[in-house]
C-alpha cells in the first residue's frame, strides 16, 4: 500500500516537475517526460504502473486521453475550417491515408515487421501530437493559414485515427482481409454513428443545463468533467473506442455555440491538461520492458528519418494538391508533424493486450512509438522554427507592438514606432479612431479585443508585446489577463491606474506590468501633452549621456521606450532599471525640448560637413 501510493505521488511529483524544467529551459516538455519516465521505470525500477494499478492501467489511460481530447476539441473554430477546409479534409483523409501505407511499408521493409504487424503501427503513427504542435506553434506563430490547418489537423486526425488502428486490430484478430470485410464496414458506420451521438448528446446535456441555470457557477468544470467521463464511457459501452470520438466532437460543439459562456470550463480543462499529460507520460514510458528497448537498433532511426524526410512531405504535398495554399505553406505543413500522448497510450494499450494474445512483434510497438515520438519532437522542436524564418513565416524575436487602444496619443506613439520598423497594430472598438490610424498606415482593427473572434481575426505575426493604452482600467487589466498566455506574462503591459478612484480595486496579480513608471495615467498623459509635452526621440551616446539628456529636459523627461542598434525594442516599465546607453530613448518630454538640443545641432553639422 505504502509502495503504491509513493509510486502515485512521484508520477505527479516527477511530471509537474519535467513541466517545469521545460519551461525553464525554453524546450519541448514531452522531451523532459520521457526521458524521466525511462529513468524511472525501466532503468530505475522505482515506478511499476502495471503493477500499482492493476487492471485499472488501461482504463485509466483511456479516461486521460479522453479529457485531454476534449479540451483540444474546445480550441477548434467552425471559422477556421471554413477558410481553409479543403486543405483541412484533405490532410485528414487522403494524407492520413498516404502516411498510413508509407509508414507501415517502412516498417515492412526496415524494421523487418510482419505485414499485418507493420499495418497496425503505420495506423498508430497516423495521429499528430496535439498537445506538442500548440506550443510548437505558440512559440513559432506562423503567418498566414499554416496555423489553424496544424491545429485542426493535429485534432480532428486523433479520433479517425484512433478508429483506423482499432480496424487494422480487428483484422489482425480475424486474421485477414477478406474474412473481416463485412466487420470493418459496420464498425465504421457503428463508430462514426454512436460517436456522433453521444457527443452531440454531451454537448446537449451541458448548454441546457448551463443555459438554464441548474449548474452553478462554482460547478460548471466538474460538471463538465462528469458528462465528459459519463458519455466516454457510455460511448464506448455501445461502441469499443468510440469513445474517443464522441468527446472529441463534443469539445467542438461547445467551442462553437453562442448560448453559454464556457470560459470557466477552458480554464480549468487547460490547467487539468497539464497535470493529466505530465502523469500520463510518465506512467506510458515507466511501464516499457528495458528488454524491448535494448531491441531498438539503427533500424529504427533510419524509420525515423523514413518518416520526416520522406513520409511527411509526400503526405503533405499530395494531398494538398489543387489547394490554394502557397509552396512556402505546403513546404512548412510537410516540415511539423510532431507524435503526441495518442499515439503513445493506443500503442502501449495494443502492445499489452496484443501480447496476451501470442502476438510475438506485440512487445515493440511501443518502443518503436516512443523513439517516433522523442524523434519527432526532438527535431521539429528544434529545426522547425529557423525553418519557418528562413521560409518567411516566422520572426524570431517578433517586436511588433499590440496596442488596445487607438486614440490620438496611441497613434502619435505609433507614428514615431512606425519609422523605426517597429511592427504595429492597434485595436479598438471606435470607428473614427481606427479610419484615422488606417489613414496614416497604422494596421488597426476594429472590435473588442475581449471577443473569442478578435484572436481568429487579427494578424499576431511579427507582434511580441501588447500595451493596454484605454483609459478604463478595468479593460486594460482584462486585455492583459486575455493576452497573458499569448504573449507571455512579461510582455503583456497596462497603464498606471487612476489612484484615486482606484486604490485597492485591482489585484496586482491580475494585472500586466506597469507602463513607463508609477502614476503615469492615460489622464496623466494627456495633461501633460496640454501643457506642451511631445514624444520625442533621442540618441544617448558616450558624448552625450542619459544624464546629460535628462539635465536638458530639467529631470522632467518620462522615458517610454528604447531601441538598440539592432532594432530591438525595450519597453520600460516601473519594475526595471534599463540601460539607456548608446540606445535611442523615446521620450515624453517637457515644452522646453521642442528645440534641438546641442548635441543634437552638433551632429547635424558635422553631418553637414562630411
């Protein structure tokens, strides 16, 4: 007993802490997962999932897998479907389809498998990895449709999946083709058919009872959790692997309809995710046989290397054929296609019961999924990124600048950033003001950046940093509590709040940082601009100082932004000391500075001169 439940808290302890390590580290967290589940299992000893927990190993996983399909369902637009659908369906079709006899003819031919054998692995290795492509892309944030499609397709292809491998299991259990024909046809329909059904009824179940107030605020997330596990189970009653499916397309429908608020729900399911693929990855790797792995040999890394160079880009550029998509796009599409916890549970699940039906070649499976797996992720993680810059869909350091807000000290900021390159958009919900920044070539987007369509709809490419710039406090502390995951909490900033009407009101915790220095309104600003302050940019050499600029302005310069020789942009807030040296300084400064200052007049003759 006591063995057990340390074993439990150390699979919680060692993949919250491989969480953090990645993040720590800026690197993919599955890579830290699976190496530690290896450390810990196989080679250690210490932790013996089948062992600990007995015949409710399987289910358990079922149930992980389910919850974290159902919160990836919940991040799929009907919008982004539309727009690129045909490219969309034919990945999930014909390029699952051309990944599926690839692959199972390199496992034919390299990794020395049976014919039937190779078939079920080449189904395993159909599914992407969703769970490893949204930080991939969050970290990339690729321009144009490349995005959504990846996104969509990592999704969607997991259940088609997942019902592939369990017909190619069905005809490796009849023993054939011909004999099994008849039974594939009605598991097809009986999957697709229950499936829909029950996530339909899932779906259901939560907008009626939400919408009609029978669920209370505080109980909407376990809620949903009971209909999630109660229509797996239900799904899979009726119909074997239907399961995940069902709760598959019921995250779509709640992610789509307009009756119930289902934010509360996102939230918990995001930080649940975490949790549930940290211990799932760790009980999948901590349960492999150190025998099968020594097995491993180079045959599996020329598969690999089968499978990115070779399998991928054929995959992608057939099935793409006759889309509208670019040849940079198609080339990125075939470069990320990353395997994930699904392809790892269905194959540690197929392995263990394939074996105690005699199959002999049962016992690599998961191996081989786990090397694709630490593989893929591995090298795309690591190659795709300067792939997606050197094909012109990425920057690397993007410093464009998300204003909220657009009124005319947005745009004069804006003005002065725009001829330094910086990239630019400002965002608001009055007509006049975004007409006035589209006229003087500012992007602008009007709508409330709060709405789920504001994220669909603006170009994020280039942008790194949002600058909440309203005068409603409350809005700017809720567009950088929207953003913050975007972005990153250090990039996401608000002006000072109104002290006076506001002392105590907000949490700090809830906030972004604090724009320029403490006090320094929106109000505050435009008082300032009334008694005859100006932006104004500045060049602070070895000549002439940060001090020897401030001694012009009398102390009174307000510093706002700084930018290197490289072109990179620092925007000052109150919790840091910046270097201003040999940097250009953006300044609000006093009426006084209207005129060039000496040094100033002095660089200009000598320019004169030479």
């Amino acid at each position: 007993m006591e063995n057990q439940l340390v074993g439990l808290v150390a699979i919680v302890v060692l993949g919250v802490f491989a969480q953090w390590l990645a993040w720590l580290l800026r690197m993919p967290s599955i890579l830290f997962l699976l190496a530690l589940g290896i450390l810990m299992g196989p080679y250690g000893g210490f932790i013996h999932p089948e062992e600990m927990l007995g015949k409710s190993y399987l289910p358990i996983v079922s149930i992980f897998v389910g919850i974290i399909l159902f919160e990836g369902g919940m991040s799929l637009k009907w919008r982004e479907l539309r727009e690129n659908n045909r490219a969309i369906l034919q990945l999930i079709s014909f390029g699952m389809i051309i990944t599926w006899i690839l692959s199972a003819l390199g496992a034919r031919w390299i990794l020395g498998f049976s014919l039937s054998m190779a078939f079920l692995l080449g189904a395993i290795l159909v599914v992407s990895g969703p769970t490893v492509v949204a930080p991939m892309l969050h970290h990339i944030r690729p321009q144009g449709k490349t995005g959504s499609i990846l996104k969509w397709e990592g999704i969607v292809i997991d259940p088609l999946g997942v019902l592939l491998m369990v017909l190619v299991y069905e005809v490796l259990l009849v023993g054939g083709f011909q004999e099994s024909l008849s039974l594939l046809t009605i598991t097809i329909i009986k999957t697709l058919l229950v499936g829909s059904l029950f996530g339909l009824l899932g779906a259901l179940i939560l907008i009626i009872g939400m919408a009609n107030y029978f669920i209370p605020d505080h109980l909407e997330s376990p809620m949903a959790i009971m209909v999630v596990l109660g229509i797996l189970g239900a799904s899979n009653w009726f119909q074997a692997e239907s399961g995940l499916f069902s709760v598959t397309l019921m995250g779509i429908i709640l992610a789509n309809q307009k009756l119930i608020p289902i934010q509360r729900i996102l939230e918990f399911k995001e930080n649940l995710r975490v949790l549930l693929l940290s211990m799932l990855f760790i009980l999948l790797t901590s349960a492999l046989s150190i025998n099968s792995l020594y097995q491993i040999q180079w045959d599996g890394l020329f598969f690999l290397v089968f499978l990115i160079f070779l399998v991928r880009p054929l995959a992608v550029y057939l099935s793409t054929l006759g889309s509208d998509l670019t040849w940079k796009e198609k080339h990125f599409l075939a470069f990320l296609a990353p395997r994930g916890i699904v392809a790892a549970s269905v194959a540690s699940i197929f392995a263990l019961e394939l074996s105690h039906k005699g199959f002999s070649e049962a016992h690599l499976l998961a191996p081989y999924v786990f090397l694709v797996i630490f593989g893929t992720v591995t090298i795309y993680g690591l190659l795709s990124p300067p792939f997606a810059r050197f094909l012109g869909l990425s920057h690397p350091n993007p410093q464009g600048i998300l204003f909220i807000g657009a009124h005319s000290v947005v745009r004069e900021l804006a003005e002065i950033l725009k001829e330094e390159k910086i990239p630019l958009l400002v965002a608001d919900t009055n007509p006049y003001y975004i007409h006035k920044a589209r006229i003087n070539g500012i992007p602008g987007y009007l709508g409330n950046v709060l709405w789920e369509e504001a994220l669909e709809e603006m170009d994020l490419s280039g942008l790194g940093k949002v600058l909440a710039f309203t005068a409603n406090d409350e809005v700017n502390t809720l567009a950088c509590m929207h953003f913050r995951d975007i972005f990153g909490r250090a990039n996401v900033y608000q002006l000072s709040p109104e002290k006076e009407r506001n002392q105590g009101e907000f949490n700090p915790n809830l906030q972004g940082r604090i724009l320029f220095q403490e006090g320094l309104s929106l109000e505050k600003i435009r008082e300032l601009k009334n008694q005859g302050y100006i932006f104004k940019k500045t060049h602070i050499t070895d000549q002439f100082t940060y001090q020897d600029f401030q001694d012009q302005h009398q102390n009174q310069a307000i510093p706002l932004f700084l930018l290197d020789t490289k072109g990179n942009l620092q925007v000052i807030s109150k919790d840091e000391k910046p270097d201003f040296e040999g940097k250009v300084v953006i300044a609000l400064t006093p009426p006084a500075a209207k005129g060039k200052n000496e040094h100033e007049k002095e660089q200009e003759q000598e320019k004169e001169k030479s």
